[in-house]
C-alpha cells in the first residue's frame, strides 16, 4: 500500500472519529453550513489532529516519562485531552468552524476518538502486515 494511500486512510479514519465525537460528546461542535462543508472541516481538523499528535505527543511522552509511570499511564488521558483542547484552539484560530468548549469535552472527545479510531483502524488497516 503506497503512502499516500495510508495516510489519506488515517486521515479519514480521524475525521469519521472526530464526527463521532461531535455527535455524542456534549461540547463538541463542529459548526459548518452544508453537509459537504462539515465533511470539509472535519477533514482539516483531522489533519491539525494528526499533525499535533505527531510532532507534539512524542515530546511530551519524552518529557514527561516520569509522570506516565509515576501515574501508571493515566496522565495520558489528560495529556490527550489537552491536546485536544488545543486541537480545538488551533482550528478556531484558523477560522475553521470546530469548537471544544472545556477540559471535560475535551477529555470524553480524546477518549471517543481513540476509541473509534482503534476500532476503524482494526476494521480497515491503513498498511499491510502481511509477508
């Protein structure tokens, strides 16, 4: 599977996570028109979410390792909910019409998205482990 084609399934794996989020988390809101311009947004917020996780949840993984194993893990719930309050801070700072109101739906949206996008993922894989 080319790479292109992993990461244009990963992004999309985000985005149908991110559009679960919006319609079962209370805080969650992504406030464009049309359907085609929600689809759009969610896109882009998809593409800040994976940019964010990517350059930012490594570091913070580095620097606070004391705190992961000190907390057995669960500081990074927390982590992932600040991440996506800033997902959702970054998005409103472009304009893009996608809001996290709070730590709280932040928090339950961190948790949601993984969720599905673990089970997306097992669904559809986005490379091949066969050999």
């Amino acid at each position: 599977m080319s790479n292109a084609l992993a990461l244009t399934i990963r992004v999309i794996v985000i985005a149908v996570s991110l559009w679960v989020a919006t319609l079962i988390v209370p805080g969650i809101d992504n406030t464009a028109g049309t359907s085609s311009s929600r689809a759009g947004t969610l896109v882009v917020v998809a593409l800040i979410f994976g940019l964010i996780n990517a350059v930012l949840k490594p570091l913070i993984k580095v620097v606070g390792c004391p705190f992961y194993v000190l907390t057995l893990g669960l500081i990074g719930l927390v982590v992932n909910a600040l991440l996506f309050m800033l997902v959702g801070y970054i998005a409103e700072g472009l304009g893009v019409p996608f809001r996290v109101e709070g730590f709280g739906a932040a928090f339950v949206g961190a948790i949601v998205v993984a969720v599905v996008g673990f089970v997306l993922h097992f669904l559809i894989p986005d490379r091949l482990d066969h050999r």
